[in-house]
C-alpha cells in the first residue's frame, strides 16, 4: 500500500495574504479621509506660516507689473490687477477662508442643536412653532437669505458670519430633532425618566452624546459648503473689504482681467475649490467609515457576490 504523502503547511502563503491585505486597507473610505486631510492640513500649515513663507507683501502694489502672468519672475503665480503677488495674498487669504468656512459651522451646530434637541425632546407647541419657522427659513434659498441678511446688516466679516449662521441653522436643528424624537422612545431614555434623573440630564447625558456621530459627518460637509458660501458673498462686496487678502474679493477683481490675463481670477476660484473638495471628502471619508452598512457592503464585494440566483441555479 502506497503511503499518500502529507500536504504541505499553509504557512507559507501567509506573507502573501498580509501583503495582499495592505493595500486592500488603504481603499475606500481610507482613501478618501487621508486626501481629504492632507488637503486641510497643507491649508492650516500655510494659514499658520504665511507671514514667514509669503515671499512678498500682500498688500504692497507694483503698478508697472499688472497682471504678469505664472512663472514670472519674482512672481511664482503672477500679480493681479493692481500689481500685487497672487501668491502671497493667496497664503495670507487661506486665514479668512477657514475662519469663514470653520466659525459659522461650530456656532451654527451649537444654537441648532441646542434648539434642535429642546423641539425633539419637548415636543408639544415649541416643537410646532421652532418647525414652522425653519420651514419659513427654508422655503428662501440659502444664498439669497443669506445675500438679504448681509445687505441689512452692512458688508464686512462680522456680518457675513452672521448671515451664513442663520442659514445654517436650520439644518443643524432639523437633523438634531429627528433623531432625538427617535431616540426619546427607547429604552435606556425611558429607563433614566423612571430612575427619576431630570430631564436636562437625560437629554444632555444620554441623548446628546448618540448624537455625535452623524453631527460630526454633516459639520464637515457643511463646512464645504460654507467655503462656497463665503467666498459667494465676499465676490458679490459683502465680506473682507480691500485690500484684506480673500479669495473671493480676489475672484471678484479679477473679472477686469479675464481676457488679458485669465490667471488672476482662475487661481482664487481653485483654491476655493480644493478647500471645498477638501472638506467634502474628509466628510465622505468620515460617514463611511462611521456608517456600518457602508463597511458590510464593502465586504460583500467579490466573486461571490456577483453570482446572481438565476446563476447559482445553473449550476444546481
């Protein structure tokens, strides 16, 4: 009798399987979250040392260099329509972008939580009223009930933050109260009202913090938005007046220039437009990772999952 020889030990496939694993952990939402925040990041390392890496003043003009375009001597992106470096006023700018995209989201998220937790939680007539006026607040389309608030208020920063913060509130207190009216009915928010805890504990102790979560998500992309927000309305005169470095001023003045030297408002509008993306996909990252049907469906993907009823009764 012919004796079988032993198979041989799977251990050596192992390296391969955990090289195979590597990469396969640097997909998806990875991915997503890590372009996102090296895109804030290199913005906040550029907000924070632009004073010493700007190589010229930002707001010092040049009369006889107006509108040069990239890769001009002493001027890696050009100047503007007055002479001035777009480089420099570009760093310096990045300060009042997050200032003005970060500041209304935390100030909206803390007054439209608060009043969305107090409607949810409530209920009754306050519930009704706080509803109907954001109803009335949400039949405006955002830029223009923004756009009406700064013109009442008068151009300058301090006013555009305001009008971006009644914009989002909102939204912030619609999410907030529908989950909290969710959250009212289960069993550990009852179970702490017959324990006899008041009920600001209850709904600061062991409603708010399930709430987190998804705040956490809608803040970061709302903070995406705002960047768009904000610069919409320092283009349109209502934000940082000249000569403060803001992208959406230096979008704005370089309308003069669009056919002679398109570079001077090109620029402004892509950094608008990556610290938007930015924030978009660290928020995207964010909610995949936070949201557990999105991580089963990504591991449901393969050859297994493919196969369709119709299929795996063929081969039966």
């Amino acid at each position: 009798m012919k004796a079988t020889a032993a198979p041989a030990p799977a251990t050596t496939r192992a390296p391969a399987t955990r090289r195979a694993r590597l990469p396969r952990a640097l997909t998806g939402s990875h991915v997503t979250a890590l372009i996102g925040g090296a895109i804030l990041a290199v913005t906040v390392l550029v907000a924070i040392l632009a004073p010493w890496i700007a190589p010229h003043d930002p707001l010092g003009t040049n009369p006889s260099s107006v509108g040069l375009g990239p890769l001009s001597d002493g001027h890696l992106l050009g100047t503007d329509e007055v002479g001035r470096d777009i480089l420099s006023r570009l760093m310096h700018g990045t300060r009042l972008a997050l200032l003005v995209a970060v500041l209304p989201t935390l100030l909206a998220l803390a007054i439209g939580g608060c009043l969305g937790l107090l409607s949810g939680y409530v209920g009754g007539w306050l519930d009704s009223t706080l509803m109907r006026v954001f109803d009335v607040m949400f039949s405006f389309p955002g830029i223009l009930l923004a756009l009406g608030i700064g013109v009442a208020l008068g151009p300058g920063v301090t006013s555009m933050v305001i009008a971006m913060v009644v914009v989002t509130v909102p939204e912030f207190g619609r999410i907030v109260r529908g989950n909290v009216v969710s959250l009212r009915q289960e069993q550990y928010v009852e179970a702490a009202g017959a324990l006899g805890y008041s009920h600001l504990r209850i709904a600061f102790r062991h409603i708010a913090p399930n709430l987190l979560g998804g705040l956490v998500v809608f803040a970061t992309l709302q903070t995406g938005r705002n960047v768009i927000l904000g610069s919409s309305l320092a283009f349109l005169g209502l934000g940082a007046q000249p000569p403060t470095p803001d992208w959406g001023q230096m979008l704005s003045g370089g309308r003069a220039l669009l056919v002679t030297a398109p570079h001077v408002a090109t620029i402004p509008g892509l950094a608008i437009v990556v610290l938007a993306v930015g924030f978009n996909l660290l928020g995207d990252g964010v909610r995949d990772r936070l949201d557990p049907r999105s991580r089963r469906s990504g591991k449901t993907r393969g050859a297994r999952a493919l196969l369709t009823p119709w299929t795996r009764r063929s081969r039966t």
